[in-house]
C-alpha cells in the first residue's frame, strides 16, 4: 500500500512537472508574436524589425517622445520603407543571399530602369502626419505657426483686414451698416530639393538599418530648410518676422546701433503694442547667441533676471511668455538690425502639398565608386498673414 501512494505522489509530481514545462513553453512561443503583431519580419525588401528599431534609437537619442506608441512606430517605418521602396522604380524585394531585387512596376520591363516620373513616388496620404511629426521636431516654426495642406501649386488663405463694428443706437433708428473688409493670402509651392550618397555595399545588405541615415539627411534637412524661411527668408519665400514686415517695432535710442545697448524696458514697452488678446498665445523668438550674451544679462531695478531658462518641465521665459530658441535669425550686432520678435506665430501660413515628399534613387552617376545617390523633392510655401501679431525690437539706424 505504502508503495501505491508513493508512485501516486510521484506521478502527480511528474504530471506537474510535465504541465510546467508546457506552460512555460507555450508562453514562451507566444511572447515573441504577441509583441510583434502585424509587423512583417520583411517589409519591401528590408528587414523590418531591424529598421523599427533603429529609428526607435534614433528618435530616443534626440528625446523625442512623439513616438513612443508602438503602432505609431510602425506607421512611421513603415512610411519610409515604402519611399525607399518606390524610389527605385518598383517594390523591391529580399533574395537569396540577402541581396535586394527591385520588381518593377506594370507596363515596365523588368531589368530596365524606369524614368524619372514612373520612378518617383508621392508619399501615401495616410503616412504623410507621421514624417510631417518627425519634422516638426527638428523645426521650429512647424511647431509654433498654422500650418495649412495645399492640394495644388496655389492656395489662398482669407486675411483679415477690418471687423464688423458694433454702434450703439437709439431707439427706432435705423441700425449703422458696418462691413467686414477681407483680403486673401496667395500661397505659392516651391521647390526644395536635398541629394545624399549611400554606398551599394550598405544599400544591398538588408541586415544593416538605412532608414536612420535617410531620416536624419532628410527631413532634419526640411526642418531647417523651414525655420530658415520664417525666420531668414527676405521676400522669397517670405519677408521674415524680424523684418518691416512685423506690424510693430520697438527701435533703441538714436545713435544705439549696438545690440549691447538693449533695456530692459525695451522689452516692457514691445509687450505693450500688441493687444492684450494677441498677446495671449505669443512668444519671443530670438537666435542663441544675442539671446545668451545679451538678454540673459538683464535685470529689473529688483536685480531679478529677464530670462528665466527652462528648468525641469517649465519652458524658458521673458516677462512670463514663453521663449523659442533659434538657430537661426538675425545673430550679430548691426545697425538697423532686430535682436528678437514677439507675436503669435500662428499668424504665420505654412502651406504644406498634401503628398509631396518624393525620393528618387539614382544609380549611375556615382557607379564608379559604386555609391547610389537619393534625391528628396518637397513643395511648400509660406506667407505672414497677420502682421499686427508681431513686434520686433531693433538697433538704431
């Protein structure tokens, strides 16, 4: 008897041991999918994972949180496989030996390369919100101004000139007749263009990430590109902020034809020619390097600082609105010259073609150093739409 029960005991302790083991095994065969759902371990010719992955390194380096969404990841991966993809002509697609095969598109023979135009590929609606947040985050103006899609090379946007006035009137007279005046903004698209080389070893081995290079040459490139437009640009695409184009300015002194006879008050007397109402979503814009060897030095009779930097999650500040650093935007001292603007940047019009980013991959003109050349083609264009936004103080003639 004593014999039966320890066999019993040691069946039910081997079964157990048993459904352990099958348990672990199937959790262990189901983590890996359950992470991975709809993501192809090849996508358009390159491994897809790896790809995701290393944009997710990229993204984490520059402190970007915008995509921590796992699905949102995907989406932005996925965007830029597919402009890699189309850019050579076709789809391409993974062969043995881990070497790409471009599939050519219909009504092209396979084998010959296509032209330009049947190379090209516009970027897929759906995808165009996820490389559009990338770029914002290398630019300043995406992030502060209206940005407005264009379906076309021109766009006009309505501009406010005069509002319907309000009479107090007496009794059984006739109610004053008041009309509102319009104008319109005329958008125009313009061309932008970038070119980088990768080398064909890099490009044909599906096991090394490309997409972190072609991010980082690209859209860091359009961010720039647009921050130099608002905040350089004189007359093409736009007069800038920091040109007669504000509504406003603040001028030093006669004979103050130096960024170092800046005054607190001048800052005190900008705030109060814009209205109270437009003053409530503004912010100064100013380049580093006036904004940090002229501006942080200010005090108030009190010895308190104008510029108050960011700490923790608090943006930098002057007199309690919010400040943008700029790379770019007037940066020396000069006669007649702004050191900084304020206003609500959403009177600035950004206007963006709804599918335009187009990557085309040439192949032949750095053959010799067996190098593929990437060419990205962008349309925008840009217009100040309210210029009584804007006030920028300035040196002296």
């Amino acid at each position: 008897e004593k014999d039966k029960l320890e066999k019993a005991a040691k069946a039910t302790a081997d079964e157990k041991v048993r459904a352990d083991a099958l348990k672990a095994a199937d959790a262990a065969t189901l983590r890996e999918p359950a992470i991975k759902v709809g993501a192809p371990a090849v996508y358009k010719g390159r491994q897809f994972h790896r790809e995701q992955e290393a944009l997710e390194d990229l993204f984490e380096q520059k402190h970007i949180k915008r995509f921590s969404d796992p699905k949102r990841m995907e989406r932005e991966t996925k965007a830029w496989l597919d402009l890699l993809a189309f850019s050579m002509g076709g789809e391409a697609v993974l062969r043995k030996g881990g070497q790409m095969r471009v599939m050519q598109k219909a009504g092209m023979d396979e084998g010959v390369s296509g032209s330009g135009a049947e190379g090209g590929y516009l970027t897929a609606p759906e995808y165009m919100p996820e490389i559009l947040s990338y770029v914002r985050e290398e630019s300043v103006a995406l992030r502060i101004c209206r940005n407005v899609p264009m379906n076309g090379m021109i766009g006009y946007y309505p501009k406010e000139l005069a509002k319907v006035s309000v009479a107090a009137t007496a009794e059984a007279v006739d109610a004053t007749e008041t009309t509102p005046t319009l104008t319109q903004i005329t958008l125009t698209a313009k061309r932008w263009d970038a070119f980088g080389m990768i080398t064909n070893e890099l490009l044909e081995d599906a096991y090394m990430p490309i997409l972190p290079m072609l991010v980082s040459q690209f859209t860091e490139a359009i961010g720039v590109k647009v921050d130099s437009a608002v905040f350089d640009a004189t007359g093409d695409p736009m007069s800038n902020v920091f040109t007669a184009a504000a509504g406003y300015s603040q001028v030093f002194g006669t004979g103050s034809s130096n960024f170092s006879a800046l005054l607190y008050v001048d800052f005190t007397i900008a705030l109060g020619k814009i209205s109270a109402k437009r003053k409530r979503a503004g912010r100064w814009a100013i380049h580093r390097t006036p904004l940090w060897q002229y501006v942080n030095s200010l005090r108030d009779t009190a010895g308190r600082p104008l510029f108050v930097d960011a700490v923790g999650g608090t943006p930098a500040k002057i007199l309690g609105y919010p400040v943008e650093e700029l790379e770019n935007g007037p940066s020396a001292t000069a006669a007649s010259t702004a050191i900084g603007c304020f206003g609500d940047f959403s009177g600035v019009i950004v206007g963006h073609r709804a599918d335009n980013i187009d990557l085309k991959m040439d192949p032949y003109t750095y053959m010799k150093s067996n190098q593929t050349m990437f060419c990205l083609f962008t349309r925008w264009a840009f217009a100040l739409g309210l210029a009584n936004q804007f006030v920028r103080i300035m040196t002296a003639a």
